[in-house]
C-alpha cells in the first residue's frame, strides 16, 4: 500500500450542497478502487494564481489516502471528467 495526496481545486462559484457533493463523489471513487481514506483537509476558498476559464476562485482540498499503485489512474480518469473540478493532483507520499 502507498500512501497519496489528492490536491482537488473546485469551482468557486459553487453553493454549499453542490461542493459537498463534489468532494462525495472523489472521497466514494477513492474507495471503490481500493483506498482507505486517512485525512481530509479543506482549506476553503482561495484566489487562485491566474485564472482558470474565466474563474478567480476555488475551494481546495487535500484528501491523504493509502491505495494500491494502480488506484490513482483510475481515480485521476475519472475525476478528470468532473465539471465542478477545475484543477487537481496526485502526488504520491514517500514513506
């Protein structure tokens, strides 16, 4: 098992209900491929460096999670698709 950091940026523009659901469907895809959620971090709304299709603001989160290599693939496809995220990544954690 590896341990990894999902950096997640929503839209900032996004209401409470939906950016709850949002983080719901990352927090279920990491487990339905196998990963133990450890931690997550939100760090509420910030302005982003430059803009991102015409959006200044989003919300961040940091979701820490233990998984088998193949894992983060997946999730990443899937994540990819989703259009309340406007940026992500995942980083693995040395041990």
């Amino acid at each position: 098992m590896n341990k990894y950091e999902f950096a997640v940026i929503l839209n900032g523009k996004l209401e409470d209900e939906a950016k709850a659901e949002a983080i719901e469907k990352v927090k279920e895809l990491i487990e339905r491929f196998g990963g133990t959620i450890i931690k997550v971090d939100d760090w509420g709304k910030k302005r982003l460096a430059y803009e991102i299709q015409k959006i200044r603001e989003g919300f961040y989160y940091f979701i820490n999670f233990e998984s088998e290599s193949s894992a983060p693939i997946e999730i990443e496809r899937r994540v990819r698709i989703m259009e309340p995220v406007i940026r992500f990544l995942n980083i693995r954690l040395d041990a």
